[in-house]
C-alpha cells in the first residue's frame, strides 16, 4: 500500500476573524469565505482532519490511515497516541490574537488531551513593515500578573518585524501572535489549545468579545521570556538546496529549493512535504506525479527512494 506513490492531502479550511482571502489569491484555493484564516493542509486533529485525495484510501482521513494503517508511519503497535504533527497556511489579513500555549505534561493533566503545543513558522509573504508579537519584557511571574491584569500591552509584550523567508520557533510557553499582513506556513504538535491573553477588544459577529484565558495563560507562560536558539545548517544534494530551519524535540523542519533533478531516500518513518513555490514532479519507481504551489502530501513508510525534478520550494517535516 502506497509503496510507490505519494499520499495526497486536501486542505480544511477554518474561517477566523482575523482571516482573509490570499488562500484564495496566492494558493488558488476555492475558500468558504474572505475570512478564511487557517488552511489545515496536514492534520489528522478531530477539529479538521485531512481528506485522502489518491489511492486505496481515497475519501479516508489521514486519521483513519494513522490509526487504521499504521505501518505507513512505521507506528509502533503500544503507540496509541494521535497523530503527532499538523501542518497549517496561515492568512492573517488582521492580528492575531496574544496568545499562548501549554505544554504536554500541562495538556494532559489539565486538559486530558495527549499534547500540548510547540509550533514553528515560515513566513510565506509579509507587507513591508509586517511584524509579529513574540515574548514579553517582564522579568518575574508577579510582573507579568500585573501587566496583564493592568492591560499595559504596550509595556508587556515584544514586537519584531519579520520579511518573507524568516523563521520563528515558538515553544510551548512563549508568548505570540502573528501579526497584521503575514502569510505563514507553521509546523506544530498536533494539539488546538490556545489560551488567548489579549484580542484587541475585538467583537465578533453577534457583538461578543471572544473569551480570554488570563489564569491558564499566567499558569503556563515562560517567564522571564527564553528567546529559543536554534542552529541552522545548509547543504546541496544534485540540484537541491537544503536548509535546515530546526531540529527540535517534536519536529524537524527543512526548506528545499529544487532547481533541477535530485534523487533523494528516506530515512525516517515518513515525511511531510508542502510545495509553497513552482512546479516539480516526483518520480518513485518509475512513476511521475506532478506537484505545484499548495500541493501537500506525504511520502509513508516503505518509499526508501524517489527522485524530485523541477523548479520549486518545499517545506519539509518528519518527527
């Protein structure tokens, strides 16, 4: 079973009120409407699992296939834990919210769920001047009570401006929000809790302001704020260039550019790819498929070897 293709993955699409149509505009996606926010192009999470576009498990979820086929993971048969991994687009045509998450031990004795959440982000596209909220000045637990509660945001929290091409690591704990005019492509643990901080007052359609999170939020930020190090390494293989963004503790993410042919293996229970540039093929025992800009598949467990031809930029992920 899929020993010799691709496993094809339809986006689920969540709208948000900080969404907007460039999933349309720059990805080509027929969206539900212009506050699409959220494009779940890899998931296996009950709030938006990933339809099976190809093959003997076409209409399937990548869910059913995790739990159902487990040998295309390489899955242990004591591992009954979800899916680990979740691949998104975001469009955030407004500002996210401030916002944090837990980490696993906080998410299962407090939520009862099996993870908590440490993502990380490619930017995709940003507006110039584009930025984003990432860590916070206070340097004690109290400190940090106290802001929040006062509302002295502008004191509290850290901005930096980002530029396509730019790569942040959020784990769990830190402080953040995806700012006003940024398309990212994030890589996370497969959990949705999100304690929200501060929204901006925003309201929603019926005239409510979305709930916040403020005793969990305290309970699980980082504080003093860590800024996370990660060491990035570049290597060519034939036509392809790697770059590899991070290798952390729950994932592994590269960023490829093909300009060419390469002819790779894989040595780890699977991969996770997503074109965000060009157009390529890739070529498993003779078999070609073709991929383009917001194309999402997985290559499973018992594809040792596949060859890549074309001009394109992929996203990369494994465990």
């Amino acid at each position: 079973m899929y020993k010799e293709e691709p496993i094809f993955l339809q986006p689920v699409f969540q709208e948000r009120i900080w969404g907007g149509n460039k999933l349309e505009t720059e990805f080509n996606y027929t969206i539900p409407s212009s506050q699409t926010g959220e494009a779940w192009v890899i998931s296996a999470h009950p709030h938006g699992p990933s339809i099976i576009k190809n093959g003997p498990l076409a209409g399937k979820t990548l869910a059913d296939a995790w739990n159902e086929h487990g040998e295309l993971f390489n899955k242990q048969v004591d591992q009954n834990e979800e899916y680990p991994l979740l691949v998104k687009i975001l469009d955030a045509a407004d500002d996210l919210s401030v916002q944090v998450h837990p980490n696993d031990q906080f998410a299962r004795e407090v939520e009862g769920v099996p993870y908590g959440k440490t993502e990380c982000w490619y930017v995709l596209s940003a507006e110039e001047g584009a930025e984003l909220v990432l860590g916070h000045h206070a340097q004690t637990k109290e400190e940090f009570a106290d802001m929040v509660d006062n509302g002295e945001w502008d004191k509290l929290l850290r901005r930096v401006k980002v530029k396509a091409g730019d790569f942040v690591y959020v784990p769990s704990g830190t402080i953040h929000a995806i700012g006003k005019g940024i398309v990212i492509l994030e890589t996370q643990q497969s959990s949705d809790i999100t304690y929200r901080v501060y929204d901006y007052d925003r309201k929603d359609a019926a005239g409510n302001k979305r709930e916040l999170h403020l005793e969990r939020a305290k309970e699980v930020s980082t504080v003093p704020h860590q800024d996370a190090i990660v060491e990035q390494k570049t290597v060519s293989f034939e036509d392809l260039v790697e770059k590899k963004l991070v290798e952390a503790q729950y994932f592994t993410v590269y960023h490829w550019e093909l300009n060419g042919t390469v002819t790779r293996q894989i040595t780890n229970n699977f991969l996770q790819v997503s074109v965000t540039e060009g157009k390529a093929e890739i070529i498993i025992d003779g078999k070609s498929f073709g991929v383009e800009k917001g194309t999402h598949f997985l290559l499973p467990n018992g594809i040792r070897e596949y060859s890549l031809s074309g001009n394109a930029k992929f996203i990369v992920s494994h465990e």
